[in-house]
C-alpha cells in the first residue's frame, strides 16, 4: 500500500518567518504526480503545486515545492498571514493523500 | 472559469444508496478525469474515485465494491453512487477535474463540497 506521511502535524510559526513542510512516501514515486494542497476552513483545498516543483497559475512565488523518489518539501519562503492553512500532499493516481500539515499562528 | 457544483441529499440513512451529482461549467466534461474526493468532519481528504470522460473508471480500493462513478455528457455532469452507506461514510464531498498527462497529473478544479450525513 502506497503512503504518504506528514510531517510535523502541526507547525507554529510568525508572520515573516520561514516554513518547511515534508511529505515522505512509503515507496518511490514519480515526482510528476507529486502535488501539494492548500486547505482554509470551510473551503475547498486548493491547488498549488503540481510536478513536485511547479506552481498552479496565481500562486504567488512564496511557495516552493522540492523533492524527489520518496521526500518531497514544501516550503513557504515568508509567511503571510493567509497562509495559516492545513496542507496536504498527494501523489495523483494513488488512493491517499498525507494527512495533512497545520501551520498556525505562534 | 471553470466551475463545479453538486448536488444531492445532505441525509442518507444507514444501508441505503448515497447519490450526490456535480455539474461542470466552463469546461466540457468530455476531457479529463472527473473525480470524488471526501472529507470526514475534522479529518484529511480521501480520494473516492474518477471517471474519464470516455467512461474508464478507477476507484479508491478501500471502497470499490460500493462505488459507481457515472458520466452523462449531455448534462455536463458527473454522478457519485455509494450503497450500503453507515456513520463512517459521513463527509464533505467535493467533486473536482483531474488533470493528467504524461508528465503531470493534479485536481485543479474543486466544487465547494456538500456534507452528507448518514443517519437514521
């Protein structure tokens, strides 16, 4: 069974400072299909990078996706105070996605 | 602007048939993967599955002996059907548009969700 685990589970950090954000696989994978997700309460998730490393149309250049085989990253170069948000991994085609990453405010 | 609705009863009782509907604008449902994915109140999202729009289907093994994922090109819909329902199926459920190709595959089109309870 292919998995993605998160970590950490929940992130505490200032506006302005720096955010790192890993999803582990259980086996390597394709970075390709490598995506991360962007959850506000009572939204939808929203897109913001796919490929691993590619940022979705409007997503501002903040946010940075890295990785390969079975560690990806997500990092947040400075945090705004919209970014407060759970994130997510997924590798598409597969059944799970990570369980998800909640940055909250320090 | 591509956009995505569904629809269908917020109330399901336990063993019977959930039936949610998402309707496609902006978009022709003739392309890409049309998929499910859900949400358990306070907890991660789980994929459910998606259809293409030539009818192939692919479904989140957990749950494939109950689901059925239907296209009806004329309508610009997709429907989600999910029998023999109980407590551990209440959700959000959002549909979305798959993207994929030989390079690159996400969901980049989600509709707003409805929550769906299952309860007698």
């Amino acid at each position: 069974e292919f998995v993605l685990t998160q970590s950490p589970g929940t992130l505490s950090l200032s506006p302005g400072e720096r955010a790192t954000l890993s999803c582990r696989a259980s086996q390597s994978t394709s970075s390709s299909y490598l995506t991360w997700y962007q959850q506000k309460p009572g939204q939808a998730p929203r897109l913001l990078i796919y490929g691993a490393a590619s940022r979705a149309p409007g997503i501002p250049d903040r946010f940075s996706g890295s990785g390969s085989g079975t560690d990806f990253t997500l990092t947040i170069s400075r945090l705004e105070p919209e970014d407060f948000a759970v994130y997510y991994c997924h590798r598409f085609g597969f059944s799970s996605f990570g369980q998800g990453t909640k940055l909250e405010i320090k | 602007q591509v956009q995505l609705q569904e629809s269908g009863p917020g109330l399901v009782k336990p063993l019977e048939t959930l039936s949610l509907t998402c309707t496609v604008s902006g978009d022709s449902i003739s392309s890409h993967y049309w998929s499910w994915i859900r949400q358990p109140p306070g907890r991660g999202l789980e994929w459910v599955g998606y259809i293409y729009y030539s009818g192939s289907t692919d479904y989140n093994p957990s749950l494939k002996s109950r689901v059925t994922i239907s296209v009806d090109t004329s309508k610009n819909q997709f429907s989600l059907r999910l029998s023999s329902v109980t407590a551990a199926d209440t959700a959000i459920y959002y549909c979305s548009r798959g993207y994929k190709s030989t390079w690159y595959g996400y969901f980049d089109y989600w509709g707003q969700g409805t929550l769906v309870t299952v309860s007698s």
